[in-house]
C-alpha cells in the first residue's frame, strides 16, 4: 500500500503580532512531535501563489492560520473550511492573496488537494505600531490547544502523532488535555 502525502502548512508573518499564530503552531507541532514520513509540516509564511508547488500530489492538506472577524474573543481556535476561512482571513494589502484563491489557481494546473481543512486561531492584534515579533496573551494562550486541533484533524484522517519524548512541560500537558476533550466530544456527536 502506498502512502499518502500530507501537508501541513502554518501561513502568517512573525513580524505583524498575532499574524504569526500559524507558524509557531507549525513549528511546535515539527518540534515536539513525530509524524509519519509522509507528513510534511512546513512554515509556508506569507508565500501566496509561491505556495502551488508544494501542493502537487497532497491528498491531505491542513492549514494553521491567524484569522479575524469571526465574532469569537481573541484566541479562540476554530475548524473551518477554506470556503468559510476566506472571509476571516488576514490580508495585510491588495498584493495578498485568500487560501480559497491559491486553491482555485491549484485547480487550475491540476495541483490542488484531494482535501484541505483549516485551523484558525482569532486574533487580537496584527498591526503594532513597530514590528514586534510575539503573540498578544491570549493567542500566545490558545497555541496549545491549537496544536491539539491539528493533531486532532490529521488522526481524523489516520495520521498518528507520537511526543517526542523529553520534558512532560506545561505546554504538552496543555495539549493533551485539548485533545481529550476533542475526543470526547467527537465521541459524543
């Protein structure tokens, strides 16, 4: 049997405050656990069409971003289409493109992902007076837990993550408490 290729991808931009949300939840997924070597978590940063090339031959494709306008309080970490993600999605001027778009432009050349599934995080703050690299408190708070989104989502699709084993810190335990309530709740529907 064949493996599937998976792509999990964090967007946003360091420098702009919240915006920043979905490459930490990358990285921390990259840093604290394994994946199977089919599972590929990369920081695409603000790349917008430079993303198409990373797309061709996914079957799976998670995204980690920073969105706003959802009504909910910063932090806030949601499941959403890249349909419903367009609207709330965080564009800095008209040069930035939505997800939806490069997912059109992927349709269009033949790349685009069998299926993509997006985990937002609701931000507070995306334009300091300076570029200031950090997350406001309560999306630096919601981290965790969007870390836990995402892994739900990829064993929703029979990906297994594994901790790398080493320090059982706050941030892991925080994570593991997430997921059981997501799997709870799964349960429950």
């Amino acid at each position: 049997m064949s493996q599937r290729r998976v792509l999990v991808i964090g967007v946003g931009n360091s420098l702009m405050r919240d915006e920043g949300v979905g490459p930490l939840i990358a990285e921390e997924i990259r840093s604290r656990f394994t994946l199977p070597d089919d599972v590929e978590v990369i920081d695409a940063g603000t790349m917008g069409l430079g993303m198409l090339h990373l797309f061709r031959g996914v079957e799976y494709m998670l995204v980690v971003d920073a969105i706003d306008g959802t009504g909910y309080a910063p932090g806030t970490v949601v499941r959403i289409s890249p349909e419903d993600f367009a609207p709330n999605q965080v564009l800095h001027s008209l040069h930035d493109i939505r997800l939806i778009d490069v997912l059109n432009a992927a349709s269009l050349i033949g790349a685009q992902p069998k299926l993509t599934e997006c985990v937002g995080v609701q931000i507070l703050d995306i334009a300091p007076e300076e570029f200031h690299v950090g997350l406001t408190p309560d999306v630096e708070r919601a981290v965790p837990r969007a870390v836990a989104a995402a892994l739900t989502l990829l064993e929703e699709q029979g990906i297994e993550a594994s901790e790398i084993p080493g320090e059982d810190d706050e941030f892991l335990r925080t994570v593991r408490a997430a997921r059981e309530e997501m799997r709870a709740r799964r349960e429950q529907e």
